[in-house]
C-alpha cells in the first residue's frame, strides 16, 4: 500500500511540492510553516539530513505504489532510547489508511533499526483522525496537556519493533 522511505537529498524537490501543495490542508489543524519555511527550504533540508546524520531524528517520506510522495513521519529528539513522533499525510491520501501504516511502519524501524524503546507524540483534542492513528497503533494517552494554546493529549508507545 505505501512504502516509507528515510529521508534523503534527492527527495528535496518532491517534499517541497508536496508541502506547498499540501499547505492550506495542513494549516486547517495544525500551525502553519509559515512562508519562511517554503523561502528558506533547500537550507533545511539539508539541515535536517545533518540532524538525521546525527542520530538526533530520523526523518520519512511516505510513498504510494506510483511513487508520489504523500505523507512524512518523523522521529525527533531522539535521546535516552526515546524519540516524539510526528507525521502528515497529503489531503488526497488522508481517511484511507495511510497515516496508520506508514506510523506501524516506522515504530518497527524505531525498535529494531534505531534502537528506541518507546514513542511520544502529541494531538489537539479536536483532532480525531490523529488519535485514531495513535490509538490504532497501540499508543497510549498520557496525559492532557496544551498544544499552541489548545487542549491536546499526550501519547506514549513502549514495546516498539512488533
């Protein structure tokens, strides 16, 4: 169904399209990038794959079977064994199980190809669709906390590489 791939140089033009393509979706239940983020690209890119060299985040591109990126996951501030997850899927891929497989997929490579133990991440309460992705994916609600300023809950998943 999709394929994920870690993140690297030449996907830089595909990951660009796909977030400007993507904005006004995003922006609708998330906070935008804002236009520094589309000027500045190309420099971030390359930033993250440093980061990514690093061992300090482990940067995904969600393909589909004709090889068009439509989504991205991403493991940041990894330390300790532990990392925060965050994912996106485009708006012609979202409601058809593409954020829970490609999430299934990269908390197996977090167990058996870098090491973690467990996963955070974090939602707005309104935002059913991405609990539903969590909860599927055998996380487990924390605690209630704020997210820019709305209500949100905090999500942990121990047991990672299964």
């Amino acid at each position: 169904m999709v394929r994920v791939e870690r993140l690297r140089a030449d996907h830089a033009e595909a990951l660009l399209a796909f977030e400007r393509e993507n904005r006004e979706y995003f922006a609708r239940t998330v906070p935008d990038r804002g236009d520094g983020y589309f000027a500045g690209f190309a420099a971030r890119h390359a930033a993250l794959l440093a980061e990514q060299d690093a061992g300090v985040c482990h940067f995904h591109v969600v393909v589909d079977e004709e090889g068009h990126l439509i989504g991205r996951v991403n493991l940041v501030d990894v330390e300790g064994g532990s990392a925060e997850l965050g994912y996106r899927v485009g708006e012609r891929a979202a409601g058809k199980g593409v954020a829970t497989a490609a999430v299934a997929k990269v908390c197996r490579m977090a167990g058996t190809a870098y090491g973690l133990t467990s996963i955070a991440a974090v939602t707005t309460l309104d935002n059913g669709a991405s609990r539903a992705v969590l909860e599927r994916n055998a996380f487990t609600a924390m605690e209630d906390i704020t997210v820019d300023g709305r209500p949100g809950i905090r999500y942990r998943r121990s047991h990672l590489g299964h």
